[in-house]
C-alpha cells in the first residue's frame, strides 16, 4: 500500500514545496528506494490565526490565492541542488488529500490548531517538524522577527538571498534529521531495521 505523506504551509511556495521535493529526492538516494513505497506532496492553508496575524499587521494577501509558481529565487535556488520545482502550481488543502495523507506536517506550528478545528478526522495523522525530531528546536522558517511585519513581507521571504538559503538549508538538515522517524512512522519499521538508513 503506497503511503503519503504531505507538508504543509500557508501559500504552498516556499516552505513545504522544498520540503516536498528534498524529501521525494531523499527518498531515492536511501538504502532503497522508497519512492514505489512512499509518495510525498504538498499544499497550503490560510487558517484563523493566520489570517488574524495578516490582518493585524496589513499584509496583503497574494493575488491569486494559489495556483501560483513558486517564486524565481526558490525556483533557482532548488535548481542548483539538483531539483527543478518550475512545474510546481500552489494549491489549497481539500479533503481528499487530507484523507489519502497518512503523515501531515505542518510547517508552522500555528497550523496544526486550525488544521484540527477545520478538519478534526486528521488530528491523529499531524505531526510538527519538533515532534519528529524529538526536541524544540527555533527554526527560522517560523520566527516571525525575521521578516518584515508588514506589507513587505512577501517581497523580503521570496527575493532576500541570504534568507531563502538559510530556510532552503534549514529544512535539508531537518529533514535529514527525521528522515528515519518518517520511515519508521510511514512504513512502521523498527529502529534495528532503519539504524543505518540515511538520506545521503
């Protein structure tokens, strides 16, 4: 039985469409390949807290909502790892790709609460980056102070260097970090049989 799993953010443009496509290519790079056993995909969602945040610092919404490039920078920045994420098109979460998901990852820890009060059936199948690794780490992709609070948010997170290759980086190491947890909770092998599965 083929096992999904789903990353999920905001607009589905940066944050869970690395994670996406970092993970499918880890996936083949394992002991073996995973990729007849597992399919990774991803979405986004504008939930309460979210909205209530945007409103209260008049951030503009993106225009369209989704079905959405990812930004040029992301674009190119992936490229330069190997991975080519141009025919990627944003797209909101729905209920059957909740349904088929056996793993959801939130990327933001706010989602996980307006996920579950959305869609409450899911509850048992989110998992946050934190809890996979085991520990609370601060990751940048969700400190808030690392962006401007305002108008220029989109424009800083999505063209800004040095900050795209910091959370591009950040989610290659988490995600080497939790690539045996997300095995072991997809496929539901013991730690003996994954001790020396890597994502390299």
């Amino acid at each position: 039985m083929l096992k999904h799993v789903l990353f999920v953010c905001i607009f589905n443009l940066k944050r869970s469409v690395v994670a996406q496509h970092m993970l499918h290519d880890m996936l083949t790079r394992g002991r073996e390949d995973y990729t007849a056993k597992i399919k990774v995909s991803s979405a986004g969602f504008v939930g309460h807290e979210i909205s209530e945040w945007f409103e209260t610092n008049a951030i503009p919404y993106p225009n369209p909502l989704f079905n959405r490039a990812p930004p040029e920078l992301i674009q190119a920045t992936m490229a330069d790892r190997g991975m080519d994420i141009t025919g990627h098109r944003s797209r909101p979460v729905d209920k059957e790709i909740l349904k088929r998901s056996h793993l959801i990852i939130p990327m933001l820890a706010i989602l996980k609460n307006d996920l579950i009060a959305a869609y409450p059936e899911i509850e048992s199948k989110i998992v946050l980056p934190n809890e996979l690794l085991g520990n609370d780490t601060d990751f940048l992709w969700e400190d808030t102070t690392a962006v401007p609070n305002d108008s220029r948010m989109f424009d800083f997170a999505h063209s800004n260097q040095a900050y795209v290759t910091a959370v591009i980086n950040e989610i290659e190491d988490f995600l080497h970090k939790s690539f045996r947890q997300i095995l072991k909770y997809l496929l539901g092998a013991d730690e003996k049989n994954l001790k020396n599965e890597s994502a390299d």
